[in-house]
C-alpha cells in the first residue's frame, strides 16, 4: 500500500500535550511495499507495483506517482479505490535515528481486486508481500507458489497461525515484535522453531543493529551480525532489507550471501535521512561488502 509519508527530523519525540518545532522535513512515497520496491530498483532490479492506492487527494497521488516514475518502477499494477483517501503517515525521526509512527489506513483499502495472476505473474522472477495484505495478494501469491516463484514475506504485523500465506511463502523474514506476536514466544529461536512447525517456508527475524537470525534446513539457528554505521534515520531500513533478501533470491543467491547483501543495503539506508530515497545504489553495497570481512553467521 502506497503511503504519504511526511517526515520530520525533531530535537526529541515531544511528550503527551507537548510541541516540538523540526529542525528537517520532507514529504515522500512510503509504505513497506513499495519502500522495498525502490530498494530493489536502486539495485538493479525491475519493479512491479500491485495494491489498493486511494482515489482522493490526487494531487497527493501524482507526487506518489512521479516519485515511482522516477524510481523506474512500474505502478500498473496500483488499483485505485473510490472515496478512500490514500494512507498517510506523519514520521518523526529523533537524534538516535529511530522513527515514530502514526498512520491512517482506511479499512476500505483491503477490498481491493488485483489484476489477474497471469498480469502480475508475466516475466516475474519473485514476489515480496506485506504480511497485512494477504486478505487481498493471498490468491497471486498461490498461483506464484504453483508456478516455482518464490514467495518472500515481510512479516511487519502478526499473522494467524492459520494464516494462508503461511502455506504459500518459500521465505519470511519478521521483525522481532512481529514474530513474537505471530508465535506468543518472547524468544527469537523458540518463536521461529514454533512456526517452523506450521510453514514450510525458510523462517528469519531482523532485529536492528542485532542483525539477523534464520534457521538452517535442520532448523538449526543462525545469525548475521549487522553492519556498523552512524544511524541518522532509521525509517525504511528493514523495507531496503526485504527488498534487497528478495532480490538476492530472484538473483539466485545462495542464502548466507542473500543476508549478507540485505544487511549490508539496510545499513546503508540507515545513514541517510529522507526514509526510503536513502536507500543506496548496487555500487555502494558492492563496496561495503568488499571493504567488511566476511564473518560466517555462528
């Protein structure tokens, strides 16, 4: 789902009744989705588009538009819902680089129709979904799983443990407050081995500058420090690592170097204010990975 994202850089969150004057602001296209879409086409990538995206305020929607135009990714995919105004999120970025976040999505946006399998699926190498959007991309996401596509999930919000997706996914990488939700654990291998036992799919969960932890095929855990940067602006770090893991897959990396080039593109982000415009060009990890060791997850 496309966003509005309207960004503010503070001295500090302001408390409850308070005001805070920014010292930085922008306003940018957002939302995971398409966060990760423009990831993964300042990689190299070629992008398509498919979601609800709201019909008021078009004068909102076409700074959307050029954006992505921008980007080079293909909307064509984007359904327009009447009398929904499209999601907007006011972002607060303080010192740390750690965000606040309030959104608005109408409820109505999840009625949405995709266009048909064959459309979204022609010339398709991978799909990257957000786990709030299976009422609507479970159907694709199934054809894809049918026809050997893999099927990377960003799990950004608890899921059912009856969820359909969860059948149909080949990867899903979950934010550590996500997984624990999804599985009732508080511990990141216990919450993974947990769904492991529902989901065929390989299972991870990211964790900011703690890097990354996965189980292998024998569901033995393993993890992958994060690189260390200056953080200026954490918002859209872990949508540039969805979509750079899911274009590693699309790519055929093998999985140690998948997380190693994801890791090293959400690092990068991180050191630029602006969400996810931060987001580095394939040049610049290739440079990162080169100049850092290699340190083979434990």
């Amino acid at each position: 789902m496309p966003v509005r994202d309207l960004i503010f850089r503070v001295p500090e969150v302001p408390a409850r009744g308070q005001k805070e004057y920014a010292s930085e602001f922008v306003e940018v296209a957002g939302g995971n989705s398409p966060n990760a879409a423009i990831s993964i086409s300042r990689l190299g990538g070629r992008v398509l588009l498919a979601g609800p995206i709201g019909g008021l305020l078009a004068a909102s929607n076409a700074i959307i538009d050029d954006q992505f135009r921008r980007e080079r990714i293909d909307t064509s995919g984007l359904v327009v819902v009447d009398d929904v105004v499209t999601p907007i999120s006011s972002v607060l970025i303080d010192p740390s680089g750690e965000r606040t976040i309030a959104t608005f999505r109408d409820p109505k946006l999840w009625t949405v129709a995709l266009p048909p399998s064959d459309t979204l699926l022609a010339d398709c190498d991978a799909i990257l979904i957000e786990s709030r959007c299976a009422e609507f991309g479970t159907d694709v996401c199934a054809e894809a799983s049918r026809r050997g596509i893999p099927v990377v999930i960003d799990g950004d919000r608890m899921m059912s443990m009856r969820e359909g997706l969860l059948q149909v996914a080949s990867h899903i990488v979950f934010s550590a407050e996500a997984l624990h939700a999804t599985a009732g654990e508080s511990d990141d291998v216990t919450a993974l081995r947990k769904l492991a036992l529902v989901t065929p799919a390989l299972l991870g969960v990211t964790s900011g500058a703690r890097g990354v932890i996965w189980l292998d095929p024998q569901g033995q855990p393993k993890h992958m420090p994060a690189f260390p940067v200056h953080t200026v602006d954490t918002l859209g770090a872990g949508d540039a690592f969805h979509g750079a893991f899911t274009l590693a897959v699309a790519e055929g990396q093998p999985l140690e170097q998948a997380m190693r080039f994801a890791s090293a593109t959400a690092a990068l982000k991180c050191t630029r204010f602006g969400g996810a415009f931060g987001s580095p060009q394939r040049a610049e990890v290739d440079a990162l990975l080169a100049s850092s060791p290699v340190t083979l997850p434990a």
